[in-house]
C-alpha cells in the first residue's frame, strides 16, 4: 500500500477520536506512538505484533473512524 501513514500519526488520530482507550489497548497504542512503520521494534516487540495486538484489544472502539484506521492497520499486517 503506499503512501502509508506512519503508526505514530495513525496513533494520534487514535488518540484524538478514542476517548476512553481500553485498559488492554492502551499499551500496544503507547507503543505505536513512538513508531514510524510497522517495521520497526518497540522494545523487544515487532512493529507487526504491536499493530496486531492493538487491533485484539480494541473491540469496543465502535466509531467511524474506528472503522476506518481499523481497516487502514489491517491492510499493513498484509
């Protein structure tokens, strides 16, 4: 996919829209803050294990722009 956004911008828009970040959530998208691809390392974490992670636990984030990003991070596990 190009012109892919880095994680840390998809982050913050998370951040903006997702008022009350679910408890399990709320690590995996403290770590794609600090990332710029999903081929970097957060720690001992791949990139890849923290968008998957992140993508686990937010179930309960339900608004469009849940969708959207939801649909933006799934298309970069590919």
């Amino acid at each position: 996919m190009k012109n892919t956004r880095s994680l840390n911008q998809i982050a913050n828009e998370i951040r903006n829209d997702w008022k009350n970040v679910n408890y399990a959530a709320e690590p995996y998208l403290k770590a794609m803050e600090t990332l710029e691809s999903i081929n970097d390392n957060y720690f001992a974490d791949s990139g890849r294990s923290i968008v998957a992670y992140f993508l686990a636990n937010a179930n309960t984030w339900k608004s469009e722009t849940a969708k959207r990003i939801k649909i933006e991070l799934k298309s970069m596990l590919k």
